[in-house]
C-alpha cells in the first residue's frame, strides 16, 4: 500500500509542477496584459488633458499679452483688471527654476517648453506690477534641458536646425537672469563644455546650486514635466 501510494505521489509531482508553471506564465500575461492597458489608459488621458490645455491657449491666444518677455506663445499673460490682490513692487523676488525637461523631437524646433513655462512666469510678476529690476531668476539646468543651452552649432549638429531658445536665454540674461548647468548630468548626457552657450555658468551638480539659493531666500520653482 505503501509503495503504491508513493507511486501515485510521485507520477503526480510532474504534473503539479507542470500546472504550477503553466498557472504562473497564465499569472504573467494577466499581469503584463492589465499593465499595458493602465499604461495606455494613463497615456490615452495625459495626451487628452495636453490637447485640451492647447485648446484652452488658443481660444484665449487673441487676449494674451508679452510684458516683458516674449517666449512662444505660451509665455503669455492673460490681462485681468480690478484686481484685489497686489504684490509688493519693493520687495526682491528672487526665484531659483529646476529646468530638466526636452522637447520632444516632434517640437524640437519650438521653444523649449520649460523654458517657455519660465518667461510666462517672469512675464507674470511683471504684469503684476514688480519692476524687472525686481526680478531675480536663477535658472539650475539639468537632464535633457541642457540641449536647449547648448550653442547652436552644437544644437544643429544634433538636430539639423538652429536653437530656437537663444533669443529668448539672451533676453532673459539682460533682465538679469543666471543660467547654472549641471556637470554630473553633463557629463552623464555627454554634454561637453564648448557646446553650451559661452554665458552659461556650470556648477558641480544641480543639488547643491538648489540647496545654496534657497538658504538665500530664493524660492524654488520645480517646473511641471
């Protein structure tokens, strides 16, 4: 009886562990196949909101406004009267950007979006009533970003047109802003020294111009991605 008990144990160990890797490899492929379609939905949404968000700037592109800086069309200000709420024209408004993003290669030959998102900001304090001497922008670039600081012989030589974002940095440094890159995502990205724009100052990482600035007051502007 003994014998034949471990008979049948041992004919079925095969074919449990058989199953038990045909129920993982089922387990998987569900497991992958609903991760996909989140990951699509997520996508399907985040393009959705994109398109809405472009609509909403063209309906309103008649109305907006280039104060101080003049960027593409995003950097615009949307002119609102009777306002209750006024900044102090006195005081420093010193702001320290994170700029990290590229574009993508399908709008390469725009204006960087995040630096884009810099000028409307600027643009905003202006229209608020703070004198441009007032305005105090450090702008720390890191990551893809540093692609748009790049010359344009270095720009051209990546993506075969000229720098769409130097005017606009030239603008932004005669109203006094600093531009810091970051030599670990330099040297990570393979970004060499003489490729950026020759203003461009270069600090050891990121980190430690964000940290450095903020102990002086600036307040920090992580930059939507």
């Amino acid at each position: 009886m003994r014998k034949r008990l471990q008979g049948l144990l041992l004919t079925g160990i095969p074919f449990l562990f058989v199953s038990g890797q045909a129920f993982m490899s089922d387990s998987l492929a569900h497991a992958k196949d609903s991760t996909l379609r989140a990951l699509f939905h997520a996508d399907s949404v985040k393009v959705a909101k994109e398109f809405d968000e472009k609509a909403k700037w063209d309906r309103l592109g008649g109305r907006l406004e280039y104060p101080l800086l003049k960027g593409g069309k995003y950097s615009g200000v949307i002119p609102v009267i009777n306002l209750t709420e006024i900044p102090d024209p006195n005081l420093d408004y010193k702001i320290v950007f994170e700029l990290t993003q590229n574009n993508p290669d399908s709008t390469i030959k725009e204006i960087n979006a995040g630096l884009d998102e810099i000028a409307r900001v600027i643009n905003l304090h202006f229209a608020s009533g703070i004198p441009a001497k007032r305005i105090l922008p450090v702008i720390v670039v890191h990551a893809g970003a540093l692609n748009a600081i790049k010359n344009n012989d270095a720009y051209r030589k990546k993506y075969k047109v000229d720098n769409p974002n130097i005017h606009l940095i030239n603008d932004m440094e005669k109203m006094g802003a600093k531009f810091i890159a970051c030599a670990q995502a330099m040297e990570f990205f393979a970004v060499k020294r003489e490729e950026l724009l020759p203003e461009i100052k270069i600090s050891l990482t990121a980190q430690t111009v964000i940290t450095q600035y903020q102990l002086k007051g600036y307040v920090l502007h992580t930059l939507w991605q």
